[in-house]
C-alpha cells in the first residue's frame, strides 16, 4: 500500500502539541479590526487550540502520520 501525504495546505496553517492537541492561529484577524473589541484584538493574538470535533478530522484525514 503507497504512503499517505500530508496535505500541504495543514503543514503551514497547523502545528501539533506535545500532547497530540492541534493549534492554529486565531480567526477573525484578516480586516474589519474596527469593529471588534480590543479584548477581541488583544486575545487574537496568539494561538488557540483547536475543537476535538475539527482536530479529529485533521489528524485523521490531513496529517495521517503528524507534523
């Protein structure tokens, strides 16, 4: 059976924990900063974790082997 490939796209936008957890960055960034809050602003700015529902999915279809 061939190996399965990392889908590319995951490699740059998804990292994972030493405890197996998927982090990205936070949504909501891209323009409109106007509107949004500071508190909004000020906590976008790091990483977050993802759902367990979403990280299911991307580990099983997109990065079958980890990053």
């Amino acid at each position: 059976m061939p190996k399965l490939k990392t889908k590319s796209s995951v490699k740059k936008r998804f990292k994972l924990t030493g405890t197996g957890k998927v982090v990205m960055a936070q949504a909501g960034k891209r323009h409109g900063m106007i509107k949004r809050t500071q508190k909004m602003i000020r906590n976008a700015r790091r990483t977050t974790v993802m759902c367990d529902q979403d990280a299911k999915i991307i580990k099983r279809n997109f990065i079958p082997y980890g990053l």
